[in-house]
C-alpha cells in the first residue's frame, strides 16, 4: 500500500504540468488580453474626457495612441512575446520558487491578492465540509433505519426539494427573506465595518451572524447527494446477507447495523471526501457575489472576465493540487473505513 500512495504522489506532477499547460496554452489563444483591456479602458477614459478620437489599433481591438515599439514593449512585459511552451517553461520555473507572478489587475504579487482571500475560503470550505458530514451522515443512517415511515418521507421532501432548487437560488431567497424583510443577519460581506473594535465574543458573533445565510446555501447544493448516498449504502448493507446472517443468529439489530453494515456504507462518502474537499474549498463566485464575499470563486470569475491570467494560473495552482491531493485523501480514507481494501502493485484496489 505505501508503494501505491508514493506513486499516486509521483503522479501529481505529471497530471499538474498537463493540466496548467493545457489552460496557459488557452490563456494564450483565446481572444482579449490584459493589453487589450488597458487599450480599451483607455480608450474609454479618454472618450469621456472629450480627448480626440484615437486611431489604430493592436489585433483589431480597441484603439490606441501607442506605437508599434511601445506596444512591442508591453507585450514583452506581460510575456506574450514568446512561444507558448517557452512562457510555459518560464512559468513553472517561477512557481517551484513560490512566485506566482504580478496580477496585471491590481498590480501586486499573485500570492498577496490571494493570500487575502485565503481565511475566507477555509473558513466556508471548512465549516460546509463539517456540517455537510455532520448532518447528513446521521441523517442518511436514521432514513435507511426508519425507511418508509413517517419521518423518512418528510424529510425525502425536504432533502429532494433543496436539491431540485440550485444553491444561489437558496442564496437570494435566504438573503430576500431573512436579511432584507425580517432583517434577522447582516445583508452580506464576511465581517461589520467595526469589527476590529468589537470584543472577542462580540467578534465570534459577528462572524456566524454573516455566515448563517451564505452556509445555508452552500448546504444547499451538497446536502441532498450526501444524504442519499448514505441512506442508500446503507440500505445495500442491510439487505445483504452478511447482515441478516448476523441478526439471524440472534445479533441485535441496532449492533448488526453499526457494528457491521455501517463501516461498509461509509465507502461511498470516503469515495468522495477527497473530491469535495477541493470543490467547497474554492468556492462558488455566485454564492459569493450574492453575499458579497471576497473568496477564492468570486475572484478567479472576476480574474477571467477581466482577463488577469496571473491570478487565473495561481488559482488554478492552488485547486489542481487541492483535487490531486483530494484523491489521494479519499483513497486513504476508503483505506481506514474498510481494512479489506488493498492496493496492489498495478494501483488497483484488490
């Protein structure tokens, strides 16, 4: 087994140059660029100064009053002066030296825009990750225990009616009803303007007043996969024969079901532990535009409209490995909650 994780670790690199050659390669293709945008916004600047109309252009987008050598300059500036694989190459080289590169929106290192977003992320990452498992874990084994029964079908309609609706419809309805009509929590932001000079208690209240609403919604989307798929792993579990064995030779059934049946439904959620991981940690930009959160999704939406490929590449750096890494914690996890599990010299699971 310890052989199959170190090559599953040996295999991050390979994967991570593929898939971060892959989008710098797009970055370089795709029509725009921050070049384009700062012609553009000049452009736009000077036409509402009533400067004289600015002739020319770069690659047909915008106008500009720059030469062709000042032009030559900032394209050797931002590195698009240079093939693609050698970009590439000098790319790399500066992030195995922890340099990510200078956002040409904001105009300071890559590491610093995100390193300010970073507590956000963790603290919603964490926190859904946490309540996800936390409730719907037990919710999952109390509807395949009680299945069919009173309780069972309400809350099948619950769980089936979060899920039909998507998160940031639950984000605006949330925020609609309970900050704007009953103003119950704060309409949004991850903090009050006074928080530095709150006490610490009234600190710790300000954070989860703000959180309320935009958890409920990040719940939302993940509540209802994780539920059903314990309730029905656990369900396989019960009906299998190992289990009625047990309670036919006189185990009770409550110890056949934790003691038995529950450690191999728990695979599934294994399964998938690693994969969430890296998907709640980075976030969702619409969540967070609606609660007005500075988080790592609204920020690589807004570095992709506004075409700041640095940041696009130092998040894509950061998610790469969280899902990488991710997929290896879920095979440790599968691991741990089924001791049967071995892998084997060719990496499959035997």
């Amino acid at each position: 087994m310890t052989s199959y994780f170190i090559r599953r670790v040996l295999l991050i690199v390979p994967t991570f140059i593929g898939v971060s050659l892959l989008v710098f390669t797009l970055t370089r293709l795709v029509p725009g660029g921050p070049i384009e945008r700062m012609l553009n916004e000049a452009a736009m600047a000077g036409n509402e100064m009533g400067a004289s109309a600015m002739v020319g252009g770069y690659d047909g987008v915008g106008g500009s009053t720059l030469s062709a050598e000042q032009l030559e300059e900032l394209k050797a500036y931002y590195g698009f002066d240079k093939p693609v694989l050698i970009s590439y190459l000098e790319w790399l080289g500066k992030v195995l030296v922890l340099d990510l590169g200078t956002s040409t929106r904001y105009g300071e290192p890559v590491w610093d825009t995100i390193r300010d977003r970073f507590p956000i992320s963790i603290f919603y990452g964490v926190t859904t990750l946490i309540l996800t498992y936390g409730v719907c874990i037990p919710l999952g084994i109390a509807k395949a225990i009680r299945h069919k029964s009173s309780f069972d079908n309400i809350t099948s309609v619950i769980v089936f009616f979060g899920y039909a609706i998507p998160s940031y419809v639950v984000g605006i309805a949330v925020l609609t009803l309970f900050a704007s009509e009953w103003e119950l929590f704060p309409l949004g932001g991850f903090v009050s303007d006074d928080f530095e000079d709150l006490g610490f208690w009234d600190q710790v209240r300000d954070v989860f007043n703000h959180a309320v609403l935009p958890l409920l919604a990040y719940l939302a989307g993940s509540f209802a996969v994780t539920t059903l798929m314990m309730k029905n792993a656990l369900m396989d579990n019960l009906a299998a024969d190992y289990v009625r064995t047990a309670v036919a030779k006189g185990m009770a059934f409550k110890r056949a079901v934790f003691r038995h049946a529950l450690r191999n439904s728990l695979i599934p959620i294994a399964t998938s532990f690693g994969s969430n991981i890296s998907l709640i940690l980075t976030g969702s930009f619409l969540i967070e535009k609606i609660f007005n959160i500075d988080g790592f999704g609204l920020l690589g939406f807004e570095s992709l409209v506004e075409r700041d490929y640095p940041i696009v590449m130092g998040i894509l750096v950061i998610s790469s490995l969280l899902f990488l890494i991710g997929n290896i914690l879920s095979d440790i996890c599968v691991a741990l909650v089924d001791p049967r599990v071995r892998f084997g010299s060719d990496g499959a699971a035997g």
